[in-house]
C-alpha cells in the first residue's frame, strides 16, 4: 500500500513538471512590420494554350517565410474578386478568398492555381489571352502574382462529355469537310463510315486520350477508326500542314507520347491519303488493317508509344515520310502486303526496337503453332533505316524460303545491320541490295539529334548518294533536290 502512494505522488510530480515546462517554452511572435516581403517560387503563372471548358495542367507556387517570426497574411485574392477563368487553393484549401493564414519561421506554403476558358467567346478573338492576378496583404504590404493563359475555341467531336465513349460520323457516302478555323477535339472513337472525312489545309485535330477500363484490362481513349465504307484523305500543304496531337498544349506534353490512341484504317477500307499531315503523341501513328490502302506523302510521325507506322496487311505507299522517336519500330510490317517508301527517314533512337520489322507472318500463340502467312512484297528506295542498335531491320519469312512470300528490294538506302547478315538469317541482304550504305555509328549524318533535328549534317555521309526521282523533286521543307546526284531520305541538304 505503501510502494502504490508513493508511485502516485512520483507520477503527480512528473505532471506537474511537466506542465512547468510546456508553459515556459515561448511560441514565435507574429511579424507585424510593415517591410515585411514574402519569397514566392515563381512571381508570373503562364498557362499555354488551353481550350474552351478544358482545365489545364495545375500551376503551383510556394510562397516562402524568411523571417524568424510568424508571417500572418491577411488576405489572399484575386484582384478582380471572383475570377470567371483561375481556380484557387491555399494549402489544400479551395476558394477565391483567404484570410489570416499564417506561415511558421523559416517555412513554407503552396497555392496552387488551375485554368478554364470561357467557351463563349467569338472565334473572332480565338485564341485570345486572359489576365488576372493574386493579391496578398500582409501588415499592410501589397504583393502579387500574376496570372496569364490563352485560350482557344473549340469544335468537340461529337461533345466534351464523350469521354470512353463512341462517335458515329456518317454522311450517306458523301463527303464531310473539316476546314474551320478553331481546332477539333475529339473525346472517345471518333467511328468513321459510309462517309469520307477531308480535312483541309491548317485543319487542327486534337485528341482526349485518357486510361479507360474494359473486359479485356485497360485501353487509351482517343482514336480515330474507320470502318469499311469510310475514308480519310488529308489535304495539308507545307505551309498549312493538318495536325493531328493531343489536347494537352502546355510545353511538358508536346514530346509526350502515348497521349492518344491514333488512327486506324479499318479493314478493308481504301482509298485514304495523308499529305502534309503531323502526327504526334499517340500510342501508334496511322495502322493499316488487313487489306486497307493508304498513300502517305510529306508528313511527320513522332513520338509514339508503340510504332510509328503499322500495316496489318495493308498496303502501304510513302513518300517524303519522317518517323522518329518511336517507343517501339518506326515501321512495323505484319502479315504481308505490298509496301512502297520512297526518300523516307526512320529514325530510331532512344529504345531496343528496330527502324523497321517486316514479317509475312501473324502468329496466333506464343508458340506460333497457329498462324497465318501472306505474302510480303516491299521496296525502299533512298530511305534511312537507322537507330541506336546494331541491327534496324528485322526480316522474317513465315515460310522458310518459299518463291514469291517474301520479297524485298533496298535500293539507295542508308541502313544499319549485323546479325541480320549472319548465316541462319539474310546473309545475301546486300547482294539482293543495289547501291546501299551500311552505317556505322559516329559517322556524321544528322544535323542534331539532342534537338530532334534530322536535317542531313553538313557532312553527311548521304548527300549525293540518292537515285534521282523525277516524280518527287521536293524533299520534305518543299526544297528542290538535285537533279543529277540527290541526297537520301526525307531532307535534301541545304547549306
């Protein structure tokens, strides 16, 4: 009984110290001078082009403390009060006003700030800029932080609430003409039949991809697919190409791929045409399914998450064709089909695929005990084929050898390859080859590839070296190529 009230006491006495000590330890003083200035991350958000009742990518500040007393703010604004355009949030708190927030010495607070533009506004003034700014007060000291976005009307395809859903565009085997002003945006599969979709030059095609679930896992939204009886023809010029990329403007997502799905030619539709078209950010750039044709002259596909450009037994006609920074081939053949690339550039760098993988075969199991095999017949004619890999081309015959499955012809091509040159592969690769260039890394060719830039270097081991076609005299800039001794791939060199 004893030891228990002496335990009693010692714990009373503890407490009571305890509480001695918490109530001399002195909280930090507020700052109330009047020079006071907090240090922000940034003093001006800009927000790139965005469209109409699109948010775009949320912007951040952080507004930092210096002093070694509490900084109390009186007040966080918009200066035009409410704001029609920005949203606001003040360390995980939304609102357009604050008051009273404090910061601890020597820290930190982030406000975050995210866009919607007005989708009434004329395409008169389209795009048009919006300005406003965040107003702080703190001891009667004024500072601000400004706001600016352009913005941009839009024509949503079939709406902005589509999202992971389908769209049906059809006109009774007439014709649809895209050749307005403002961009097209569109949400979900844009289903194109009995109905040809011509898009005319400077026409804009953006895309809201996104990660939507179905019975088979996940898929990115955002595709253009036409059915049997549709037909896309392209129509760009060099000055006012047509674009294809997604809804995402701001700076970090203009090299970001996978953003969308792409475009895929259904089975068994014809007749499509891309000229002067870019195409950028989508998982596959054009697919060609099983019997579809397509012509492709003057055009860019870049940065895709899978191949630049796949045929499903297609067939497929190029010219004048950039490919570059592609997550898997630049060109990826299976199943056949009859291909054709004049003065084309596949570059393919940056990942363990090849510029181009060509095959008269589908396999049905991992095993491949189960396929189909159609024959193949392509042709390269002044076309690079190259990457980071010792091998850019991949061949395989389906067949083992069988006469007229598997036939190819590389003409005054710049290519890379080694393995493919052994015994059990296609050792008489050059010998079935006229004229072409096996490349060795370092040899000078491209003007810079830290910059993306594929123009021919100034001593480009391809200059000079193409057979001069008179049906494509341009290169891809629109500059006249040498008649007598013109360089290889898309680019003529030009001093």
């Amino acid at each position: 009984m004893k030891s228990s009230v002496r335990s009693t006491g010692l714990l009373v006495g503890l407490l009571l110290l305890l509480g001695f000590w918490t109530g001399c330890i002195k909280e930090p003083d507020i700052y109330t001078g009047s020079d006071v200035s907090l240090t922000f991350s940034v003093d001006t958000l800009r927000f790139d082009t965005v469209f109409t009742t699109q948010g775009s990518a949320t912007r951040l500040v952080k507004l930092f403390n210096p002093k070694d007393q509490i900084i109390r703010i009186s007040s966080i604004s918009f200066a035009q009060g409410s704001s029609p355009f920005f949203r606001m949030n003040v360390d995980g708190i939304a609102g357009d006003q604050f008051q009273n927030v404090e910061i601890l010495p020597k820290d930190s607070i982030y406000l975050f700030v995210e866009v919607t533009i007005d989708p009434d506004q004329p395409s008169s003034v389209s795009p048009f800029v919006v300005h406003d700014a965040i107003t702080l007060v703190t001891n009667g000291h004024t500072q601000q932080i400004i706001l600016e976005a352009w913005g941009q009307n839009a024509i949503y395809i079939p709406n902005n609430s589509n999202s992971a859903g389908l769209a049906l565009l059809s006109c009774d085997n007439m014709e649809i003409v895209w050749n307005d002003p403002r961009p097209y945006v569109i949400f979900g599969v844009l289903l194109i039949d009995s109905c040809t979709l011509r898009m005319m030059p400077g026409t804009r095609v953006h895309l809201h991809g996104g990660v939507v679930p179905n019975e088979n896992g996940f898929y990115t939204d955002g595709l253009i697919y036409t059915l049997q009886q549709g037909r896309i023809q392209v129509e760009g010029t060099r000055d006012k190409p047509v674009i294809f990329r997604s809804d995402r403007l701001e700076p970090e997502f203009a090299t970001l791929p996978g953003q969308w799905g792409g475009i895929r030619l259904g089975p068994g539709s014809t007749g499509h045409t891309f000229r002067h078209a870019v195409i950028h950010n989508s998982i596959s750039g054009i697919y060609v399914d099983s019997s579809a044709t397509v012509q492709i002259s003057d055009s860019e596909i870049g940065w895709t998450s899978g191949s630049g450009l796949v045929s499903y037994a297609g067939d497929i006609l190029a010219d004048n064709v950039l490919i570059h920074n592609s997550g898997r081939n630049g060109i990826q053949i299976a199943l056949g089909g009859m291909h054709q690339f004049q003065y084309c550039t596949i570059a393919n760098y940056g990942n363990t695929a090849e510029a181009l993988s060509a095959s008269n075969i589908f396999c049905l199991d991992p095993l491949c005990s189960e396929a189909y095999v159609l024959p193949l017949n392509m042709t390269f004619v002044n076309c690079i084929l190259t990457g980071n890999n010792q091998d850019e081309i991949t061949m395989i015959d389906g067949t083992g050898g069988s006469p007229g499955a598997f036939q190819y012809s590389f003409s005054h091509s710049l290519v890379r390859v080694k393995d493919l040159l052994k015994m059990d592969q296609w050792p008489d690769f050059f010998d079935q080859s006229t004229n072409c260039l096996n490349y060795s890394f370092g040899q000078p060719l491209f003007r810079d590839l830290n910059e993306d830039d594929f123009h021919l270097d100034t001593l480009s081991v391809v200059e000079g070296l193409a057979l001069p076609l008179p049906a494509v005299p341009l290169d891809l800039d629109g500059v006249f190529r040498d008649q007598v001794m013109p360089d290889i791939g898309c680019f003529e060199y030009v001093d």
